[in-house]
C-alpha cells in the first residue's frame, strides 16, 4: 500500500468513525456553532458571532456560507445535526387545542404571515406546542448540506431544559437574555405558568417587562427566585438595575458535563446555553 492509499483509508476510516454532533443556533442578530465529540463528551469546536445590526433571512444565509467557507472545522463530518431558529415568529398553545391544518391561525394574531412561509412546530412534554416560522432558505441550505437534520424554535429548548429541572414550590423566574431581547420563563411546581419573549432598548425597558410580567402574575418581586442565564453578567447595567427591584437573583448554576477542547470558551458557556442543551 502506498502513501497515497494510506492517506486515503485513514481518512476515509475518520469519517466513518465519526460521532460528532454539531450545534447551530441561527438568528437575525446572530450565529452560534458547536461540534460536540459524543464518544468523549467532548466540546471540539465552538464559534459565536455577533452582527453589528439586524439582518434579513436573505443576508443572514450569506452569513452563515461565509463562515463555512473561513472556517475548517465546520467541514468535518458529523453523525447528527440540530438546528435552533431563534425568533420572535412563535405563539405557544395547549397541545389540546391545537390543529394542525389551522397552525396559521395561532399566528396571525402577533406576526405577519407570508403566503410562502413554512410553518412548524414543536411538541413539548405532549402538554404544550410551540407553533412557529423557521427561515425556509435556511433550512433548505442544511438539508442541502446534511440531509436529514433536526430542527427547534429556541424557546422549546429552554422550556424543555427548565422543566426537566426538579421541582421547586416557590416560583421560579428564569429570564435568558440576548441581545435586545430576552425570553422569560415562569415555573411553579414544575409546571410552565409563563413563557414569552421581549425586546428592549434600555436597562429600564428590560426591568419593565419583568416586572409587569410579575405584576399580572401577582409576583412579588421580594419572594420569587429569578434566575438568570444567558447574555447577561453582573457587570450588565441591566443586573444592577434590577438588582435594586428583584430580591432573590442568582446566575444558572452547572448545567452540562461536557469538557471544552479550549477551556477559554468556559467563560461563553451561560451565554449559549440553548445552544449547549441542543447537544443532548
């Protein structure tokens, strides 16, 4: 056997071997890309980006060809795919009422609806089914690219990891912030009581929803516990606005057991948490 043929087989026994399974999170604000190596629990590959304005489904394709192209890893082979769509294209209804030849009608009443849009949905715990718009020509790029590949709306990611959380009597608000917007989520004795998204501003619009929320849920901000993860640190003005409101406020604690293959990325693993709970 010659070098060439060595080459070949080892290569060739690589991608056969393969049990990768890659992570990407697609918004209008953003990317996020995460190759987790199953066999060793291990986080190979990681890559967040962060646009400098909001862009559209269109522009947002090219962005997400360009970074495959400058980007190796992302040519490796995997064994699984999943893909996050986070948007605010989503209404939330009890599985019991929902129909799926009239998925649209859930919609119309807080988006604007396209003839040519594609609507899906996620069913989460056989309660609740989250009805949405993912972007078609970016799910038709994946296909492309992988075949068959799974497919989220951001918010059925989190509501799934937080139920799966043990119980807890006293109400929890758990509120994952992104750039501009963030989803909040209310659980109380294991079942989901809220769950929506915001966009905001200012600091002070971050703490109006929150606290409006909490209002016509008849929370008191001196009692529930809010748990924050996400884009989101201490140093935020939007942490220290509210921490004169909210009393009882904490960050999301471990919540994987994978190693990085670069320990710096440790310190982005809050702020991409739905990305990280998709690897499961």
């Amino acid at each position: 056997m010659d070098l060439t043929d060595m080459v070949e087989k080892a290569i060739t026994t690589k991608e056969t071997n393969s049990n990768n399974k890659l992570s990407i999170q697609v918004s209008l604000n953003g990317l996020s890309f995460c190759i987790l190596d199953k066999e060793n629990s291990k986080i190979d590959f990681f890559k967040s980006i962060q646009f400098d304005r909001q862009l559209d489904p269109v522009k947002l394709l090219e962005r997400i060809e360009k970074t495959y192209e400058s980007n190796e890893e992302l040519q490796q082979p995997v064994t699984e795919v999943s893909l996050i769509f986070n948007n605010s294209l989503f209404s939330l209804v009890p599985k019991e009422l929902f129909d799926e030849d009239n998925a649209s009608n859930y919609l119309k009443f807080n988006t604007r609806i396209l003839k040519t849009d594609y609507i899906a949905h996620d069913s989460i715990r056989d309660e609740i089914v989250n009805i949405y718009i993912p972007y078609a020509n970016i799910t038709n790029y994946f296909f492309e690219k992988y075949g068959e590949f799974e497919y989220k709306h951001s918010l059925s990611v989190l509501i799934e990891s937080l139920l799966e959380l043990p119980k807890e009597a006293n109400p929890r608000v758990y509120l994952h912030a992104g750039r501009h917007s963030y989803d909040l989520v209310i659980i109380e004795n294991g079942k989901l009581i809220f769950a929506n998204s915001f966009d905001y501003e200012t600091p002070e619009d971050f703490l109006y929803y929150l606290l409006f929320t909490a209002e016509q849920l008849e929370l008191n901000p001196q009692t529930f516990d809010l748990v924050l993860l996400g884009r989101i640190t201490r140093e935020s003005k939007e942490y220290k606005l509210t921490w004169n409101y909210v009393r009882n406020i904490s960050f999301m604690g471990p919540f994987h057991s994978y190693d990085f293959e670069n320990d710096s990325n440790t310190a982005n693993e809050l702020s991409e948490y739905l990305l990280i709970k998709s690897l499961a």
